[in-house]
C-alpha cells in the first residue's frame, strides 16, 4: 500500500516529469491521491490532490514542475480519509521540511498528541505526516538533518518507510522500518522508491535496503547507514536484469489481460527455475520438519489451498494451512524448533506474512521457507529460503500469473517429494512432472483461445447480476474460491465461493429462478458435483459449468456459454486450467461494467498494513 518515490538530480528543469514518470509505474500500490514535492532554489513547490497520477497530472501539472530534487507519493488510504489535506507529501512545521511514507505508525492519535501539545501544527489526518514532524522535532535539538532522521525512528511505531528532506539542504533521506524500499544510482541522478518498477525507468543500477538501514541521497551517490548507531555500510550498487518495459500493457487495453495472456509462458519459466539446483535445498528443508504450515493471504491463499490438496495426493504429507492474520492464534502455540513455514506473498512484503516471520524468528519456532515474486523483498532476505515465482512484474491489483505460478509451484514440490518419499512410483512423479514441464505452457494457451470468447459472451448475460456463489469439490476448492474473488474485486459484485457439498447447508436457500452458480469441476469429481448441480437445478437456478467437456454434465446447462471447456488433461493438470476462465470471465463481466480492472476501487497490490 502506497507508493514513495524520492530523486536527487544535477538537473533542475525536469524533476516533476522524471517523478510523474518513474512513481506511475507505482500505481497498483495506492490511486486515491498523488502528490509531488519539488525543490528549487530552496523553496518547495508542493502539489497534491484525489485521484490517480494522470488525473492529478492533468489538473494540477505536476509533470512540469522544475527543481533539482523532490518527493512523489501515490496514497492507499489508511489513516485518513482520500482527501487533499490527507495526500501526501506534507510539510512539517513550515514549508521548510517536506516528506511522504509507506505503511503505518501505529502510535499515531499518541504521538500526534504529543506533537500538538509541543507547539507542533498537524494540518491532517494522516500517519505520513507525523514522520515530517518526528524528524522536525528533532532537527529543532541537534540542527542536524541526518542524526534528526535517526533519531525520529524512536519516536515512531510501526511498519513504514519515509523519504524527507529539507528545503535548504541538498539531499534526500530515506529509512527502511519494516516496508519495502530500494534505491537505484544513475548518471547525475539518484532514486529511492517503495518498489523497483519506478526505479527501473531512470537505472538498473540498485541497492536494496534492509530494516533498520536508512540512506543519504546526492545526485551522485546513495550512502547506506545502520540507523540503530549511525555506522555507515558498504552497498555496492547491483545490476537488475528486471526488463524496464514489463510494467507495459504491450498493446494489451489492461494490464489483467496481458498478465492472463502471459502465463503459458509462466509455465515455462517456473518449472524451469523449479528444475535448477536450488531444487535441492527446498525439499531437504521441507523433509526434515515435523511439522508444516503454509501461510498466505488473498490470492495466494487461495493458490495455497490447492497446495494441500497436491501435498496430500502427492507427497502424502499434511500441510496446515491459514491466512496470513489468522495463523498466530491458529497454530502459534503447537509450533516448535522443527518445524516449517511456507509463507507465500506476491510482494514478498505483505504485513500479515512478515508479522508470522517475525514470530518465528523471535520464538525460535523452526525454519521458513518463501514463496515469494518480488526480488529484494523483505520475506527474500529474510526466510531461511526462498522460491521465486518467476513471473516477471504484475500491475494489475487482481492476480492472475502469480496464483497460477503458485500453483505450478506446489504441484512440482509435491510430485519431487512423492517420488523420494516413495508415497507414489517414481515413474508416476516423473511423468507428472514431464506434463508441467512440456504439456502446461500448450494446454494453458489453448485454455485461453477457447474459453476467452466463451467468457466473453457469458460475460454478457451477466451484466445485471449482483450476487452469485462459485462452488469447487476436491482440487478445485481453492480455485473456486480465487474465481469467486476476481469477481468480488474487480466487478464490485457479491460472489462467494465455497465447497459445493457445504451449499446445502445453508446457502442453498438463497437460490431462487435463474440464480448463477458456477461449479468448477474434474473428471474424478464430477460425478459428486452433479448431485449438487441438481440441487441447484431443482430450485430453478442457473448452473455454470468450469471444466473438461463431459457428456454427462452437458444436460446440466441451459447454453453453451454456459460451459467454460479446458481442454483435456488429466486431474492432476486440470485445476491449474480450470482458473482461467475465472479469470477472463471476471476480467470481462468488468470491463462491460466499465470498471477499470486494473485499479479496482479501495484496494491495493501490495498491503504493508495490518
């Protein structure tokens, strides 16, 4: 949630286009308001209001803003309402002392109490502006830019980065307390942002920071400092092999569908890391725990979900899995030294993950293993391990490419340490494995050609529907769970997605004439799933079927729209298919509702928030 971004540059005519440009490429982290601080001649420049980075950029023109350095930030409300006296950058006392943050102070009715008692004027609602004042305060008592930003982290609680400066000082400070931030090193020009796509535009050149570090930003170097005694540290610049145009829509109207396009290629890449030799290192830490819990929230849980259902076909290995927030009163008291958590979080940042490695580590409870996209996150530097989800950058706020990556991710692990466990016939684990590998990337290309116009079209006859459930057996329970949330998220319409054998205890009474309910399906599980399809059907309402064409399930819709058709695979294959037409039929159903998929309205790609 939130997007900073923070440059220092020799050139004093073009620092509002180089941050309009490098912080758009933030926009799925916060588009209820943008702001930029630009600093010239020792004065600042501050603009800001509601609404995303063109729509602000047009009305208030910050692409033309001059100064030799400054501060954007792209806001996810949290402590204050979307409003312009909320947006961020802010002033501290006076227009001298300009900065913005990402996350949350949790002391902050507290400490702006505090504030205000001590003279100090508060003009918002808003947790960002405590962290311009906390270094103001204590400017007031050393005079010094760099020991005040130190100094401030003691004031402040919580997990959150900032970037602040001073209007007659040159530099711009940054700190790392628990949200991402990472800083990139060009030709007379330095950048620090909340994520490396806005670093990407101006170098590859990057240095990531760990908690507890802070940096001093000139136009020509980036110095990292540990904040706890001010030691200066040595951070050699990295080359990113990160392609600057993958946050691009490559001719694609939203990012969703580009994203959904891209993943038989994500086949490609994930089974071909999975293949490396790190392989290895992740099953030794899974074989020797004694216990094991998989951890994840939205999305990824979802993926998480089908992940049981692999590690028990499988590996024939129990895995306990919880949302992020849920786990510590869950599991948090039968854990101990020997066991493992896999935490699985597209950012690699996501609050409610980094609060479960925080107890591990500080409890001693056992090992932890991430599942993780984004290199340089907090869970990367921080797990015992990590698995890279290799799916390049995703915009969109909806996943879609990191879900099935998970996915393909849990079915590999599971088939490797079926095969030396010897709960399956290693030819059998082989030849699964050979299908992820060589039969995925075809079967998920030929999935999108044949169910994008069916989706489409049933897209349509959805328009005026409000409220509808999503229902899985078997396998396919976490993905009717994650086409339910598509809905929810980008069409804005209620969609619960549930085991269909637990319809009849309750929801069913809900069904009335031609109420939707979409059943996903397999071969193995269909002839289950028909009894509860007739329990729809008796009740007159509608039933959409998500699967491979079966004869005996074609009775069971009223059109064939009304039949999302994967191609045929085997069981174990199909539940990776059997979410893309979720996808698509959710991508569709909101761009017929005029809602911008990519930027659905109140949420965030990336929550650093509890």
């Amino acid at each position: 949630m939130c997007g900073i971004t923070g440059i220092v540059t020799r050139d004093s005519d073009s620092i509002g286009e180089l941050l309009v440009r490098c912080s758009s490429k933030l926009t799925y982290r916060g588009y209820d308001s943008v702001g930029v601080a630009a600093v010239r001649n020792g004065k600042v420049d501050l603009r800001k209001d509601v609404g995303t980075v063109e729509e602000v950029n047009k009305l208030l023109r910050l692409s033309t803003m001059k100064g030799d350095r400054g501060i954007a930030q792209l806001r996810w409300a949290t402590y204050g309402a979307p409003t312009k006296v909320n947006a961020q950058p802010h002033f501290g006392c006076d227009d001298v002392f300009y900065g913005a943050h990402n996350g949350n102070i949790h002391n902050y009715v507290e400490y702006k109490k505090e504030l205000i008692e001590t003279g100090h004027i508060i003009r918002s609602e808003n947790d960002g502006e405590l962290c311009v004042h906390a270094v103001d305060k204590y400017y007031e008592e050393t005079g010094d830019m760099f020991e005040s930003v130190r100094l401030s982290i003691q004031d402040l609680k919580g997990a959150f980065a900032y970037a602040v400066g001073r209007a007659d000082e040159q530099e711009i400070y940054a700190v790392k307390m628990g949200s991402s931030l990472v800083a990139g090193v060009a030709e007379g020009a330095t950048i620090v942002s909340s994520d490396l796509p806005s670093v990407l535009p101006l170098t590859n050149n990057v240095i990531y920071l760990a908690d507890g570090e802070m940096l001093v930003l000139t136009p020509d170097d980036v110095k990292v400092y540990r904040i706890e005694d001010g030691k200066q540290l040595e951070r050699v610049p990295q080359i990113s092999n990160v392609d600057a145009h993958a946050a691009e829509k490559g001719g694609y109207p939203h990012f969703m569908l580009k994203e959904i396009n891209e993943q038989p290629h994500i086949a490609q890449d994930v089974v071909g890391n999975l293949d490396g030799p790190r392989i290895e290192e992740w099953l030794k830490l899974i074989e020797d725990a004694s216990k094991h819990y998989l951890v994840a929230c939205g999305s990824s849980y979802n993926a998480s979900i089908v992940g049981t259902y692999y590690f028990n076909r499988l590996a024939g290995l129990p895995m306990l899995h919880a949302i992020g927030g849920q786990f510590q009163p869950q599991y948090g008291m039968t854990m101990d030294e020997d066991s493992l958590s896999i935490l699985v979080s597209q950012s690699g940042e996501t609050k409610d993950i980094l609060n479960v490695l925080n107890l591990i580590k500080g409890d001693n409870y056992g090992k932890t293993l991430g599942v993780l996209n984004v290199i340089g996150s907090t869970l990367m530097f921080q797990a015992d391990s990590y698995i890279p989800m290799a799916c390049g950058y995703e915009v969109s706020v909806p996943a879609t490419k990191t879900y099935y990556s998970q996915s393909i991710i849990f079915a590999y692990l599971a088939a490797k340490l079926g095969e030396r466990n010897g709960h399956i016939d290693p030819s059998e684990a082989k030849s699964f494995i050979n299908r992820l590998r060589n039969d995925l990337p075809a079967l998920t290309q030929t999935t999108i050609d044949r169910t994008g116009i069916l989706a489409k079209n049933l897209a349509r006859t959805m328009i005026d529907v409000k409220d509808l459930y999503c229902l899985g057996y078997g396998f396919t329970d976490g993905v009717a769970k994650e086409g339910a949330l598509k809905i929810k998220e980008i069409c804005y319409n209620h969609c619960e997605g549930m085991y269909s054998s637990e319809f009849k205890h309750g929801p069913l009474s809900i069904v009335t004439k031609n109420y939707p309910v979409i059943f996903i399906t397999t071969t193995e599980d269909s002839w289950m799933v028909i009894n509860h399809i007739n329990e729809v059907k008796a009740r007159h309402g509608r039933t959409i079927v998500v699967g491979e064409f079966e004869e005996t399930l074609e009775p069971y819709v009223d059109s064939k729209h009304d039949y999302l058709e994967v191609p045929t695979s085997d069981v174990l294959i199909n539940p990776i298919l059997d979410v893309i037409p979720l996808q698509l039929l959710s991508y569709y159903l909101s761009v017929d509702l005029g809602i911008n998929p990519d930027l659905p309205r109140n949420l965030s790609k990336t929550l650093t928030v509890d």
